[in-house]
C-alpha cells in the first residue's frame, strides 16, 4: 500500500491523518497508540504493538520453554 499521508499542525506540534483503511489494517483506533520503529535498512515501521515488548516475550517464552522442568518444581 502506498499513499501520501497529510501532515497538520497541532497546536506545537505536527499530526499525520491516517486512512480507514490503514487504520483498520492496524486494527487501531481514536486514542489508541502506534509505534514507530526503525528497521536495520532505514525504513521506518509504524505497528499496533511494541516491537520491543514482543522480542522480551519471545525471549521470555524460549526460556521457559527451556526451563520448563525447573519452573515446574519452583511453582510447587
């Protein structure tokens, strides 16, 4: 998908007005937060969720897979 996105000022500062469309596509609405991150080639990705909690999870998720036994008995 690629569109020109309008810029506009608000108050100090400068708003994007994003289409239906992506919104939908994001599944995000009025007052919910996006994320902007870069990627190792420059671009700039924009996501309903934090890339930076969804790698500590799956870090997280590894390690327990791992350890499973040993999480198993410290729960007892």
């Amino acid at each position: 998908m690629t569109k020109p996105l309008k810029l506009i000022a608000i108050g100090n500062s400068t708003g994007v007005i994003l289409p239906k469309e992506l919104l939908a596509k994001l599944r995000v609405g009025q007052g919910d937060s996006l994320f902007v991150s870069e990627t190792p080639d420059g671009a700039v990705r924009l996501s309903a969720s934090d890339p930076d909690f969804a790698e500590k999870m799956r870090v997280a998720e590894e390690i327990m897979r791992e350890d499973r036994d040993i999480l198993r008995i410290l729960a007892q």
